[in-house]
C-alpha cells in the first residue's frame, strides 16, 4: 500500500462505516484542559507515538491531566484539535463538585479549561499496516496491524494505540 491509498477526510456513511467493520464506540466521560493556540503563536508541533501533529494558530491543544502536575505543558499527553471539531465533539465540564488534581490545577494556571469529549467514534481495529492522513498530521503516517483507526463526527480520520483508545472509549467486553 503506498501513501496514496491512504484513508483521508472525507464524508462517511453510517453503512459505509459498518461494511468496513467500524462499530461506534462512546467516549468515557473524562476531564480534558484544553486552551486555544494563541493568534501570534508560531505553529506547535507535537510529537506524537507514531505520527508528528501540527497545529496552527487559533486550533485547540487538550491536555489529559494525570494527578501529578509536571514541569511543562509538552510533558502531558496532548493533541490538537481544530476549532469547529472541538466546538462540536467537546463540552464544559459540568461536575463543580469534583476534587482538582494538582496536574488540573498546574493546566489551569496554565490558561486551560475544563472540558469533556461528548462525541463518540466509529473505529476498528488495524489488521495490516495502514497508512492515515490526519487533519493535523503533516503526511500519512503508517500505522501497525493491532492500531486502532477512528474516524471523527466530521469524517475525520487518525489512530491510536490499544491502551490508549480502551483508557477513553466504552469497550464492552466480549
């Protein structure tokens, strides 16, 4: 397979994600720190495990906290988000009651909010390698066999790693 027939952005059926082998999947209701990527900020690039991420000015960066806050905003788990997807997959966290981790807290003094991810994904799990164009990933990127590849409520594609997707996402046991 070469980079060509690799899975981009496009509108996708409900049935054509089904004959594919994509089942949807909803996401776990999880605190996320997200901030805008200032107007006069250069583009922040973002290495990611298997795929390097850009995001320009004026797209969100979410941050998962763990509970321990760390030295600098790159040392979390992050990713970019461009604006219209965020404002339509993502929502204010709306539990004033809960407990804030000293990591929240370090994000927060950082110019983050607190927010969820609402929308769930159609995904499936990689059986041959496979090449995904993200919205943030500068070429396709080759993903491995066992890789989980999600597809956005804008028909956006990217992928992830199996801890990773079962850590944000409803899997039912089989």
């Amino acid at each position: 397979m070469d980079q060509q027939e690799s899975i981009r952005q496009r509108p996708w059926t409900e049935e054509e994600l089904k004959a594919a082998g994509f089942q949807y999947y909803w996401r776990q209701k999880q605190i996320v720190l997200a901030r805008e990527l200032p107007p006069n900020e250069a583009p922040k690039t973002i290495k990611a495990p298997w795929a390097t991420l850009v995001a320009d000015a004026g797209e969100i960066i979410c941050y998962s906290p763990s509970y321990e806050a760390r030295p600098t905003l790159d040392d979390y788990d992050h990713w970019p988000v461009r604006r219209e997807i965020f404002e339509a997959d993502y929502a204010p966290w709306d539990e004033p009651d809960r407990t804030t981790t000293p990591a929240e807290m370090h994000l927060l003094r950082q110019g983050c909010k607190p927010y969820y991810k609402r929308a769930g994904v159609w995904a499936r799990r990689l059986t041959k390698p496979t090449y995904v164009h993200s919205l943030e990933s500068t070429e396709p990127v080759l993903y491995p066999p066992g890789a989980w590849l999600l597809i956005g409520s804008q028909g956006e594609p990217w992928a992830t790693d199996d801890q990773s997707f079962r850590s944000r996402y409803i899997v039912p046991a089989k």
